[in-house]
C-alpha cells in the first residue's frame, strides 16, 4: 500500500474543513452585519440559507424530478406516460418485490414493537437490567452490512460434512437435514426480517422501557388491589399509558423498514425472490441502467409513506397549536 | 423529552400486599418464565455477532472447514487475516485505503449538517419572520422522504450540473479519483439535515424565554445570541446528534455505494456490502474485513449511550 495514497486523502479532508471553515466565518460576518441593522428577516435568510440551498438542490428538487422521470422511458429520451406503473403491475418480478415489501412493512414493524414490549417488560426493574438493555442494544451500533454479514454467517450452508453457519449446525444435531436457508424462497425472505428485527428490537426496547418508567406506580398498584391479573394490568393500564410511545416506535420501524436497501443488497442482491422496493429501485437506475423504471420504483416508495407524512404533520400542529 | 430515562424513588419494589401463598408460587413461576426469555433474548442478540468475532480470529483454513464453536474444543487463533486484509496488496486486501475514505467522509458528513442544523434551527426558534412555522413543518416533513426520491437526479447533478433547456445554471463538478469524496460530504450533509434540524429545534426551542429576553435587552446581536447563548446551552444536544449522525455516515451503504465512485474511493461499508452481495472467493476474510468496520461505532456506541439514548427519546417520543 502507498503511503501517497492515503496523505491524498487527508490532504482532501484538511482542504474541505479549511473551506468549509471559511464559508462560516463568511456567513457569520453577513449575520453580524445584518444583526447589527436589526434586520431579523434578513438574519433569518442568512442563518436558514445553507440548510435551505442544500434541501432545496439536493432534496426537494430531485424528487420533483424523480417524480417527471417516472413517465419517461430508460435514458429519459422519450415520454411514455404510465409504462412504467403498467410494467410494476404486469411484471412477474416486480410484483413480488411489491408482495415482499408489503410483507416486510407490516412483519418488521409488528413484530420489533412486540418483542421490544415484551422485552421491556420482563427487564424492568429486574436485577442487572442495564446490562440486559445494552446487549440487545448493541446491534443499533452495527451497520446494516455488519449485522447482513453476522447473519450470512448463522445462516451458512454445507452440501455436506461439518456445517459452518449455527442454524444448520443446530438442525443437524437435532438429526435433520441442513437447508440452503438464503436460496429458499420463500422462507428466505423472513430470515431477512430477521436480521432487520434483530437490529430494531433494541431501539424498540429503549424507547419502550424509557415510557414504562414514566407509568405511574399508583395506578398499576390500584389496579393490583381492585384484583387485577398481571395479564389484565398489562393490557388495561399498561398499554394504553404508553401507547403514543408504541405509535412512534412502530412508525420510526415502518420507514426504516420501507426504506431498507442494504440487508437484500449484501444477503441475497435481490435474487431467489427476496428483491424488495428500496432495493429494486437502486438496482434498475444504478445497474440495470434504467432511470425511468428506478424512479418510478422511489415514487411508489414515497406514495407508501404519504400517510405517515400527513400524520407527523397533523401531531405537529397539534403540538404547535397547545405549545401557544 | 416527556419521558424519564431514570427511575426515582417511585420505581423501588413494590410492596405486595396481602399476598396469599398460592399467588405467591404462581409469581415465582411466572418470574422464572420471564428470567429464562429475557435469557434466551439477550443471548439470541449476543450469539450471532460473538460468533462473527471469533471467526475473525481464525486461521482462514478453520473458518473453510468448521464452524466457528469448534474454538472451544481446539482453540486456535490468528491475527493474519486483520494483517491481510488491511495491507495486503493482492486481492480483498488493502482495506485500509476504504477505512480511511470512511474516516474522511465521516468527519466532514458529521461537522457541515449539524453546523448547518444548529443555524437554521436556532432561526426556525428563535427568530421572528413570517412563514417561520409553515418552513418548519415542511423541513420537518421532509424527514420521512425516501433519499431514494433523490440519488439519481443528485448524481446526474453531479456529473452533468445542472441546466434549464440550454442554460447552464451549475456546471458538471467533474470530480474525479480522490475527489470524488466531495460528492459524499455533500450528499450526507444533505440527507442529514431534515433529522438534525428537527431534534434541534426540539431542544431549542425549550430554552428559557427570559434567558433570550435578558441578552436581546443587554444589545446582544442574533448572531452574538446563537454563538453565547444558545450554542452553550445545546451542547449535550449537538452531541446526541453529533453521534447519530456519526453512525449513521460511518454504517452508511447506500450514499456511499452511489456518490462514492470506483471501489478505491469508497468507504469501507460500501465495498464490505458488495463482498458479502458476491460472497466470492474471499469470504473467509469477510469476518475480519467486517469487524473493522464494525468496532469503530459499536465502541463510540457504547462509551456515548448515554447522549446517543437521549437524542433517541427527544427525536421519537412525545407526549
């Protein structure tokens, strides 16, 4: 390895913070002036500017074109107006990335809010619960690639002799026979949830067991006095006290869900019918070359959160509203 | 921020009243059914990544042929696939060129958004102009649209500028080699913001009212406010975003796989993502090659979690 190769890239790094350091010093110059005039619309346009430029090149006019280039055909020569959308609804393979994704957003988010319930329960207040909460903690500090390579590993496969990956291992002493897991439609695609729930169950266990913590004691020990079965304090005082807490992880799950690319790309690129939308889309644009089809892949995948958008923005004001 | 992350006084062990010895057994049975899940949980979430870590530490041999519990009866360990992997110049190696490229893109893709973010959220709070709350709600709207709406037409900005019919209004960038690093800086900087302007806002907007009164009377500047005042004051918050968005660039594919040119210029998740997707002729080296990148966050993670959690609760739950 070349030294040169890496002081290149330091070299580029020292660069781009001395010139970002001084469209800072710049914009600050700009904002004192105008502070100083007491010009606050003028402040305010200075302090928005950056993040307003790069939101509106980088974010929302894109999507505004993403949007135009789903009625055009591969290169974007040539209008072809509802082709594409035909194409998603017709084509074998993409319909089964349309199954799968449904699948997926409606699994993955169900079941990490269960478990992260679940496990949030059983934990609180119990003997060395930071340590319980930190381990399945972990995995949110692993990339989606990490946590996809970890379980590629359980999920190895062996013609014959000694088995490598644990889950064949574990049929195998149990006296069956190991299965080539990933290749196997369509059970491959839940042990893909798998490694999506494993990574979220823990930021669904934190955020949960923080709102139990906020559950206040009397109420459970009323319910307790007035004869109630843990069963029944569970799902009359307990889930209703938290239950905005429970919205908010099962949405924060959904996008993350919807948006999921990397775990298909580095498990399965995709193949033996597991290709969901996020990953569909990057792989028609970015490999297959046709823009066309891969924006109108990202459309849908924007119509599919929609709901949420209109839902976030009514709390908001809500909040905006009672915040007055 | 509605929730406590600490437990009071109030969450000691109840009492139990008048507990009878039937209902007495049954707890203890249910609470030794809920000790063994909450065991069985916790070692479902530590097995596999223990597993992943013992395998980097084997000779690749052992790796080819046995599963990676077979240490324990005939340990065997090795630090050669580490050495290969980093600094070898033959295939799948030389990682440490992309572990820099990580490292490069990482700190920049922290530093410009939450600089940014600070700025535009401390106008979005602080700062009286109109249409302030409709600007608010569409930047905080933003947060959920899929970045996927956005790589093409940010990458063909990239390479072919920007131009209505024939007018030219941003020419190509032309970045090439090295440079193209820019791209990603870039890109993060923007998928970053929505995020890091909302949770800032969150705790901006809590601070003290008389606090901004006191310093505007006094003839202190907006400018002079934000830099005295209020950036003091959200320091823990520019942390908690800080290393949100540290470990969101550092874990990144996606970006970094489309803005980040040829395999030489790429962080390392994105060239790891690609080896495990072929799963080719080197993948007894994919456990170390992976563990590299994955140590870096998981320690941040795990000596910052305090900052990390409570970013987590300001930005999901509200009451």
């Amino acid at each position: 390895m070349d030294i040169s190769a890496l002081t290149a890239r330091f070299g580029l790094l020292a660069v781009g913070l001395a010139a970002f350091a001084v469209v800072m010093l710049a914009l600050y110059g700009i904002a004192e002036l105008a502070s100083r005039r007491n010009r606050s619309r003028l402040v305010a346009s200075v302090f928005l500017f950056p993040a307003l430029l790069f939101l509106g090149v980088g974010l929302v006019y894109p999507a505004v074109r993403t949007f135009v280039m789903s009625f055009f055909n591969g290169d974007g020569t040539q209008f072809i107006a509802f082709d594409n959308y035909a194409w998603v609804f017709s084509d074998d393979d993409a319909l089964q990335t349309l199954v799968n994704t449904a699948l997926w957003i409606v699994i993955v988010p169900a079941l990490s809010t269960a478990l992260g319930l679940v496990y949030a329960v059983l934990i609180d207040g119990r003997r060395g619960e930071r340590v319980y909460k930190a381990l399945v903690f972990l995995p949110m500090g692993i990339s989606f690639v990490g946590a996809s390579i970890i379980w590629k590993f359980v999920y190895q496969y062996k013609a014959s002799g000694d088995q490598l990956g644990l889950l064949n291992q574990l049929l195998v002493w149990v006296g069956l026979d190991p299965v080539n897991w990933l290749n196997n439609f369509p059970t491959n695609n839940f042990l893909l949830m798998v490694v999506l729930v494993w990574i979220e169950v823990g930021f669904a266990t934190v955020v949960l067991s923080a709102a139990l913590k906020g559950v206040p004691t009397e109420i459970i020990e009323a319910a307790r006095i007035d004869g109630a079965s843990p069963a029944q304090i569970f799902w009359n005082v307990t889930v209703p006290s938290i239950r905005s807490a429970i919205v908010v992880v099962a949405v924060t799950v959904f996008i993350a869900t919807l948006k999921l690319f990397d775990i298909v790309r580095a498990m399965t690129g995709g193949h033996h019918g597991t290709d969901v939308l996020a990953h569909n889309m990057w792989d028609q644009a970015f490999r297959l070359g046709n823009d066309g089809r891969g924006a109108t892949m990202a459309v849908l995948l924007f119509a599919l959160v929609i709901p949420v958008v209109i839902y976030q923005v009514r709390n908001i004001r809500r909040q905006e509203l009672e915040a007055r | 921020m509605s929730v406590k992350t600490d437990s009071g006084p109030e969450a000691a062990p109840r009492p139990s009243l008048a507990e009878s010895r039937g209902d007495r057994l049954r707890r203890m049975f249910s609470s030794r059914i809920a000790s063994a899940v909450a065991v069985l949980i916790a070692a479902l979430w530590t097995i596999p990544t223990a597993g992943l870590f013992i395998s980097s530490l084997r000779p690749e041999d052992d790796i080819r042929t046995t599963g990676w519990w077979n240490v324990f009866s005939e340990p065997n360990f090795t630090l050669d696939t580490y050495n290969y992997v980093l600094y070898s110049t033959s295939a799948g190696g030389g990682l440490i060129r992309n572990l820099v490229n990580t490292v490069v893109i990482t700190i920049p893709g922290v530093i410009i958004p939450v600089v940014f973010a600070a700025m535009a959220a401390y106008a979005l709070s602080w700062i009286d102009f109109k249409g302030r709350n409709t600007l608010y709600i569409a930047i905080f709207a933003l947060q959920v649209v899929p970045i996927q709406m956005a790589l093409i037409p940010l990458l063909s900005f990239f390479s072919k500028g920007l131009a209505i019919g024939d007018f030219t209004i941003v020419p190509a960038w032309q970045l090439d080699g090295v440079n193209t690093i820019v791209q990603v800086w870039i890109a993060h900087s923007i998928f970053g913001l929505p995020l890091a302007i909302f949770l800032l806002h969150n705790f901006m907007r809590e601070l003290p009212g008389d606090v901004m009164e006191a310093a505007r009377i006094d003839g202190a500047s907006h400018s002079q406010i934000f830099r005295k005042v209020v950036l003091p004051l959200v320091t823990p918050a520019l942390a908690s975003i800080g290393i949100f968005q540290f470990l969101w660039v550092w874990n990144d594919f996606l970006v970094g796989r489309t803005f980040g040119g040829g395999e030489a210029t790429r962080p390392l998740t994105a060239v790891l993502g690609d080896m495990a997707g072929t799963w080719g002729f080197g993948w007894t080296r994919l456990p170390a090659a992976a563990f590299i990148a994955i140590i870096v966050p998981l320690l941040v993670f795990l000596l910052l979690q305090r900052y990390f959690v409570r970013g987590l609760l300001a930005g999901s739950v509200k009451g």
